[in-house]
C-alpha cells in the first residue's frame, strides 16, 4: 500500500481518502490516525495497524458543538459549560454515548470521549468528511506519540492511506481527558494541557485528581509513550547527577536551564527526544523532572517508565 502524503491544501483529497482507507491527520496535540466514526469496518482497520487492544476505547473528533448531539446523550449543563470554555481545544469530555455510535469505537462501553480539536486542518477534514472521526494518536500502540508527521511515517508508511503534513504539533501531549458521568463529581482520567484549576474555575466545583486511570479513559489501560531503551526518570538532583556518573551513551533530558549541556525537557519536544533515542546508538534515556513540573509532563514520564524501579 501506498502512504500518501498530503498537503495542507489537499484536505478533499484527503478527506475522499479516509472514506476508505485509515488517514493521519495533525492536531493541537499529537497526530491523530483517523477514521469516520460511522465505519465500523474502518475503526476496525485502526486497531489493527496500530496494534490496539480491542478493549481501550477512542476519543470522537467533531468539528462543531452541533455534531456531539449526534454522538452522546443527556449531555450535562457541565459540557456545555466547559465547551464553550476550551473548545476547540486540547480538552476531552466523556459523557453517554448515543445509540448511533458503534460499539467497536467505545469499547463496549456505555460512555463516548469527544473533543474538538484547535487544529484548523483537523477540524476542516471532519467537515469535509461529512461526520466526526475517531482518532487515536497516530503511532503503533506503546510507542512514542507522534508529533509530526515524519514520525507518522515511521511507524506506518506502507500499511495506511496517507497522512496530512502540518508541520508540528504546537502542545505536544494528549489532551485532557474529564469524565462527566461515571464518578459522583467530575473527574480527570487523563491530565493534559488544561488543567485541574482551570475546569474548576468553570465549573465552580471541585474536580477529582485521577489516580489510576478507569477502564472508559482512552489511552490509559496500557503502557504508553515508551522508546525501546530504558528509561529513567529523577526528581532529585544529586540522585540524578550520580546516575549519570555511571550510565555512557545516554540520551539526557532535563528541566532545570542550568543543565545547559542536556537536551531541555518540555512537554512539546519530550516525544521527539523519546523517538530520538531510539534513532540514535543510546543504550538509555534519562531525565530530570523537577517536582513543580505539570502534571501531564509527570504523567507521561511515570508511563515511559519500564517499570516503577527506573522513576526516583
């Protein structure tokens, strides 16, 4: 199978495309791979190149507020609330699912995610498609998420329909992801670019921290984002300083300017370098991340982790 490669001023192209074959599309925050949300049969050919456990569910896609109509039921005042706050924008919200939606998109579940991304090429694809697309990040499942789209082709040239070149994503994570529905007050499965304090602001309640993600948020059941090579993760300094006495060949990420001679560790650029690692002879990647660091950067580093041993 060809991948082709479109432009920015080929979205019908594109769009025509993804009516048959699976298309990868840019965001705000990372690359989705895209398919109809009605095509059951195209959801399934998702799952399948990317290695997906049937069981993690995938977040719906819409160009405006008038398509989430379509997708869930009994929306709460909350959505509205909390649409007309962030959307477009890197926010998820989880509610009932319509009983349109096919159950291959939700995992079985009674709950659908859905956002509207702050992508302008994103947004003009679903329309030109004609209905809301699932779009897990565009990467083989466990590996880094894709923030451009030479990292699309990486993990999947020869085996989807194409990809769309936006340059890269401007955020870097996935979004935040806040269930509704499922918890006695709203509650974030995933943390991302809007925060904790910022929904609360919204809403004028409070917002339950996630501890360890549900079955019904999408990209949580399984390790994610993780390079072949370990990964080590330090909040303390001096820990982190004599590590590195005795590691060689490592690729070295840090948050503080003062370690001017590693690579700078930021959520836009954190899987770029993770991909890095990989493409390069290290043996290792390791990180420094200072407590204050946001939650999302420190929710993604904990799922680089091989295991619980390599974070201190």
């Amino acid at each position: 199978m060809e991948t082709k490669i479109f432009s920015e001023m080929e979205i019908p192209e594109a769009a025509t495309l993804l009516r048959e074959k699976a298309v990868a599309f840019p965001t705000e925050t990372v690359y989705g791979l895209g398919a109809p949300i009605f095509s059951s049969s195209l959801i399934a050919e998702i799952f399948r190149v990317k290695g997906r456990p049937a069981d993690n569910p995938l977040i719906a896609h819409v160009s405006s507020l008038e398509e989430c109509s379509r997708l869930g039921r009994d929306l709460p005042k909350a959505f509205f609330s909390l649409a007309e706050a962030f959307s477009p924008g890197p926010l998820t919200l989880v509610v009932r699912k319509g009983q349109s939606v096919p159950e291959i998109a939700v995992a079985g579940l009674d709950t659908i995610a859905i956002r509207m991304p702050d992508h302008r090429i994103a947004r003009e694809l679903i329309e030109a498609v004609g209905e809301p697309l699932v779009a897990p990040s565009a990467n083989l499942s466990g590996r880094p998420s894709s923030t451009t789209a030479e990292h699309v082709l990486r993990d999947f040239n020869g085996n989807i329909g194409g990809v769309i070149d936006g340059g890269a994503c401007s955020i870097g994570l996935e979004s935040t992801v806040l269930d509704l529905v499922s918890f006695s007050s709203p509650t974030i499965l995933r943390p991302g670019h809007i925060t904790k304090e910022e929904i609360e602001a919204v809403l004028g309640e409070n917002v339950e921290e996630y501890h360890s993600g549900p079955k019904g948020s999408p990209g949580m059941r399984y390790r994610h984002y993780a390079p072949d090579v370990p990964v080590y993760v330090f909040s303390d300094e001096e820990a982190f300083e004599g590590f590195l006495q005795r590691r060689e060949n490592s690729l070295i990420l840090s948050s503080r300017p003062k370690h001017s001679a590693h690579l700078a560790l930021d959520a836009c650029t954190l899987y770029s370098h993770l991909r890095m690692a990989d493409e390069g002879e290290y043996n290792a990647v390791v990180i420094f991340c200072e407590k204050s660091a946001s939650l999302a950067l420190q929710n993604r580093l904990e799922k680089v982790c091989h295991d619980e041993s390599c974070c201190h």
